[in-house]
C-alpha cells in the first residue's frame, strides 16, 4: 500500500487575517513539504495543474524538478497533468526530464481537467473537451512506446518519423489515468491497461467500489492483467495529534475554498454540518488524528481496492508548519499502521 501526498499549490486569502501569499512564496514551500514527505518515508507526491490566480502550479514538472535533487526516493507525479490543453511531445519532455533528475521517479497523472481556465488561453475550443483528450492521450502513449514517432490526428499537426527526445530512466514511463468517477474514463484506462486514480472528494468512499471493478473487468477484456494495475485514490484531508483539533484547523480554510468554488460553479452552501458529515467513518474526508485517518485508509483499502492513497492538503490557504507536521504525522504515524494492518490482512488472505 503507497501513502502520499497531493497538493493545488493554492495561494486563496487565509480564512483568518485575509492575507494572500505570493505565488513564489507558496512554490517554494511546496517544495519543503516535498522534501520532508520523502524524509518521513512516504511514497508519492502530487502536484495539480492550474492556470487561475488562486493555484500556484501552472506548471507541475518544474515544481516537481525543484524538489528532485533535493529527494531520495519519493515518487514525483503531476496531480493531474490538464492534457487536453497540454502538447503531449512537451508533456512527454517535461517529465522524461524531470525522470532523469529524479533518476526514475517521475510518473504522469494524466487527466481532461475540472478547470476549465487552460482551453481559452491555449486557445482550444471546449466544445472539443473529450475529442482532444482522447487524441492527445492517444500521441503521449505513442510517443511513450518509441523514440520516433509517426500520428496524424485533428487538433495537433501531425509527425512523420521524428524523435522525441530526452528519453526518460523508466521504460515505460510511468502514466496514469485521472477520473473523477466517470465510468466512461475508468473503462479507458482499463482497455489501455494504464494505472487509475479516482478522486474521491464527495460522498461515500464505498461508492467508488463498482468503478474499481468495471476498471478491473475493463481491463481483463482488454488482455491486461488487472491484478498487477494499481488504483490510486486522492482525498481531502488532515492530521493532527487529536481530531478535534485537527477539524478545527482544517475547516476554516476548506469551507472557504468549497463556497468559492460552489459560487462558480453552483453549489449548495458548505457549513460545519457538512464538513463533519464529510469526516465521519463513511465520509470522504480523512480529517482526524493518526489512528483515525489509519482506520479509514485501511476501510477503504479493503473494501473498494485502492493500493495507493493520497491525502491532498492543504485545501486553500493554511499556516505551512501545520502542512508540514500533517505531512510528518501522515508518514511517521499514519503510514505505519496502514502498511502494517494491510501486511498482516494480505498474508492471511493468500495463507
């Protein structure tokens, strides 16, 4: 079971003193955080792709390469790679490059975006939302597959035998789908045999539990053998040493993103009653201390599959020393008994 991290880079006012830190500001403490979770051993971390004022990270290969040097072992991933605004030969580069400074760690996590910021200034039509994922994803695996490269499709211009350079350490490297529950992007990764990641930000965890096993079934049909493709999930959260605390802190920067985002898009408003029906057992949000956000990563390991789980924090704007020691409970505290409790469940599940 891998335990990460997933991160917006998001730089909204602090709910508390209305202050707003620069871009440079909160790239730079990423980067810490990236540092520390490879320190405190934990196996994958994820930085999103923006292109609005209130996300930092419009370019997550170069956020990413920042910390390489600086890390071990860490796996390094976009969270997601907005690929049907992206030219996939650049894609290819960027995290090819950021493979070779990692020395193999890079992985793509490739997804169409619920921000739709990136389709005008790159000027794409959103009336071709799904067509241009389909073919730019199409030519990333093309080029994935061989040094040179012949595609024609109806939104790039085509190549005729050309080489994509530099190649990356890993072969293939790493690309994985993002889904935010549409079974439609589920049935593709499995007939592509590509890893999934299920964003599971609302409503119960349990209910993602059928689209791991049309994902897998997909798979199957497609002559992958599913049992070796891993399934990632990316939720909310927090940690502190108590969960009355650690609610407390994670609240107030959540709700404002939730409202902010709820009037763009027209949601409900989001209260305190919502946010604790969110961290409940069944809830999507692994708020809590250690062995509490522990039992619910194992809960869902073993009920809906996932083999990788990553907490995304902060949501908005929070203090960096409270992300920071998040991240080092999640590896020192939370990771342990995870790894443990499945261990022991995988062992007697196979004896």
């Amino acid at each position: 079971m891998e335990i990460g991290i997933s991160t917006f880079v998001e730089t909204t006012p602090d709910p508390v003193t209305g202050k707003v830190i620069s871009h440079a500001q909160r790239i730079q403490e990423v980067v810490e955080e990236i540092v520390l979770a490879d320190q405190v051993g934990l196996d994958v971390f994820g930085v999103g792709e923006h292109h609005r004022e209130d996300f930092a990270a419009s370019s997550p290969a170069v956020v990413l390469a920042a910390a390489a040097s600086q890390t071990k072992r860490i796996r390094l991933t976009s969270a997601v790679t907005v690929l049907s605004s992206a030219d996939p030969v650049r894609v290819f580069q960027d995290f090819a490059t950021l493979d070779a400074i990692s020395n193999g760690r890079a992985e793509i996590m490739a997804g169409r975006g619920s921000f739709i910021e990136s389709f005008p200034l790159f000027g794409y039509n959103l009336n071709d939302y799904n067509e241009l994922f389909e073919e730019k994803l199409e030519l990333l695996l093309k080029i994935r597959e061989s040094e040179k490269v012949t595609w024609q499709g109806g939104h790039r211009p085509a190549i005729q035998n050309l080489g994509v350079y530099p190649r990356p350490v890993q072969n293939p490297l790493p690309v994985w789908i993002g889904s935010g529950g549409n079974s439609e992007s589920v049935v593709r990764a499995g007939r592509l045999g590509l890893p999934l990641v299920l964003a599971i930000i609302g409503g119960s965890p349990m209910h993602f539990e059928p689209l791991v096993r049309l994902y897998q079934r997909s798979a199957t049909r497609a002559g992958h053998d599913a049992s070796k493709l891993p399934v990632a999930s990316h939720s909310h959260g927090f940690i502190a040493e108590d969960s009355e605390v650690a609610a407390d802190k994670f609240f107030p920067s959540t709700q404002y993103v939730m409202n902010k985002l709820g009037r763009e898009r027209g949601w409900g408003p989001y209260d305190r009653r919502s946010f604790d029906a969110a961290r409940s057992f069944e809830g999507a949000l692994y708020v809590g201390d250690p062995k509490t956000v522990a039992e619910k990563i194992i809960h869902l390991r073993k009920n809906v599959g996932v083999t990788r789980f990553m907490l995304h924090v902060p949501v908005g704007t929070m203090p960096h020393d409270d992300v920071m020691s998040a991240i080092e409970l999640l590896g020192k505290k939370v990771a342990p008994i995870v790894r443990d409790e499945i261990t022991k469940w995988e062992n007697a599940d196979n004896s």
